[in-house]
C-alpha cells in the first residue's frame, strides 16, 4: 500500500523544525529515521498531513559525557550507539540494548528519539530508558522541558510529547559501581520482543545491592519499571532466594494480553524466566 498525501519540509534547523510544528495543525510529525513511522504510514495504521524531515540536523546526532551524565542526540542512530566506546563505557546497558534492534540496515538508518517517541511497548529504548531513569528534553518554539522517562509513555504508541514539541536529547546517569542484565525473546532475531527485561544494581562498598531497577518491555501497554524488585534485592549478594522473589514480583506486577504471539498466562511466565536470567546475568558479572 501506499500513504495518503501529506506535505514534506526539510528543516535547516532546530529552531526551523520548531517554528514548522508550530504552525502545523497537530497532525504534523517529525521524520526522523523513519523506520517506524514510514511503514504505518504506507500501511495506512497512521496518517498526517505534513511531514518535517530533521535528518539533516546534525546537531541532534552527538553522544558525550558531561559531569556524571551521559547526552544523547535524539537524532543519533542505533549503530552509533552500539559502537560508540563513549556510551559503553558511561552506560554499557546502552551499547547492549542498541545491539538487539532490529537488523543493521534498520540499526544504521533508525535513531534512538525515533525509537522513544514512536513508544512501541516492547521496543528497547523505552525500556532502557525506563530502567535507567533517563531525563527527556522536548523543546518547542517557546518553550524547553525536562520529562522523566518513566512518566513519558503513556499507552500503545502514546507519550506525553505535544504536539508543538520535538524531542531534542536524551540524558543518562552514568554508571558507577553497577551490574547490569538484558534478556529478550523474540520469535526471529530482529523482531519486536515478545517479552524483554532489563536490570541495572548498584553495589555498595561491601558489594552488596544498594539499589536495584528492573524494567519489562512488552507485557503490558508500556514498558513499566518493577519497584518491588529494589526492596526484595536491596542488601542481597544476588542470592537465588532474592533473585527468585524478585522474578515472581516482576511477573505479578505486569498485565500482558494475549495475541497470535501468545497468551497473557504465557507472558506472564516469559517475565518470571527473563527476569531470572537479568538478574543471573547482572550479578555473574565481574
């Protein structure tokens, strides 16, 4: 299929990508990496009336490390980041993460922002961005704001982006003294994940977890990070006993639904053995 017709500009810039959202009617969109957006649109799953290209805008394409944070350019690619030294050494999850999405064609051409705003629930970067605690900025014409991740997604393919606003940067905590897990199933390599989790623990001087963040993609409508997993692994070693209870939260806090990929009851399940193997993974790790 083909799209319907809609208008096409190619901003010079940030400021001329903002100014061009503003005087939109609420049906323009940014195109970014395009490689989720494009498909609905020849599907005819989504539909506007005019689309803003930034691909030009190299000033949204950066990663750097500033004073115990990590920046990211809402316009820098998946590939970038899973081979840039930079992200790996700041925030390995990161570098892990961007290595799962997709194929390289997609990894080349599609971009972290893309990826957050388009907010697929079972998509890497929002659960990443979710169990890390990230910090969005949106900026519109005449206004910037500073969103957490973890109130960003909002259902399906819903954030809380305007829509005069264009995500500009995305801002990691750089780890410290950290383990970290990621576990997927997905039914061919590429695909969406049927469930994901992913785990980052801080350790204490004694190597004890001083603080635990564990969030699940694609068993629910959003990605949702599991608070209870920090109170049941908070001053453990990583014990099997800690690691099994943590699972067991994990899988009763989410409510999957079912489709041709699998029921609810199987979802749930797939959370307790991915949870399992996050938390394993973390915690083998020197």
């Amino acid at each position: 299929m083909k799209p319907s017709l809609f208008g096409y500009a190619r901003a010079e810039s940030v400021e001329d990508a903002l100014s061009l959202l503003a005087q939109g009617d609420g049906e323009t969109r940014i195109l970014a990496g395009g490689q989720s957006l494009v498909p609905l649109l020849n599907l005819r799953m989504a539909r506007v009336n005019a689309l803003i290209d930034v691909n030009g805008l190299s000033e949204l394409s950066f990663i750097t490390r500033e004073d115990g944070v990590l920046r990211v350019g809402a316009l820098t690619r998946h590939r970038h980041l899973e081979i840039s030294e930079v992200a790996r050494l700041a925030q390995p999850l990161l570098s892990r993460a961007a290595a799962e999405i997709g194929h390289l064609a997609i990894r080349n051409r599609g971009t972290i922002g893309g990826s957050l705003v388009h907010a697929d629930p079972a998509a890497e970067w929002p659960l990443v961005a979710v169990t890390l605690d990230a910090q969005l900025i949106l900026r519109s014409e005449k206004n910037s704001r500073t969103f957490a991740a973890r109130d960003f997604f909002l259902g399906p393919l819903t954030t809380a982006i305007g829509p005069d606003e264009m995500l500009c940067e995305i801002r990691f905590p750089v780890a410290g003294r950290t383990l970290w897990g990621l576990q997927e199933l997905c039914r061919r390599p590429g695909d969406f994940a049927i469930a994901a989790v992913a785990c980052q623990i801080t350790l204490d001087e004694d190597g004890r977890c001083a603080s635990a963040a564990l969030g699940v993609g694609g068993a629910d409508s959003t990605p949702l990070l599991i608070s209870e997993v920090d109170k049941v692994l908070k001053g453990s070693h990583g014990e099997d006993a800690a690691i099994r209870e943590a699972a067991e939260k994990a899988a009763a806090a989410v409510d999957p639904s079912s489709d041709l990929h699998g029921s609810a009851q199987y979802r749930r399940r797939l959370v307790n053995v991915l949870t399992l193997r996050a938390l394993k993974q973390a915690w083998s790790k020197p």
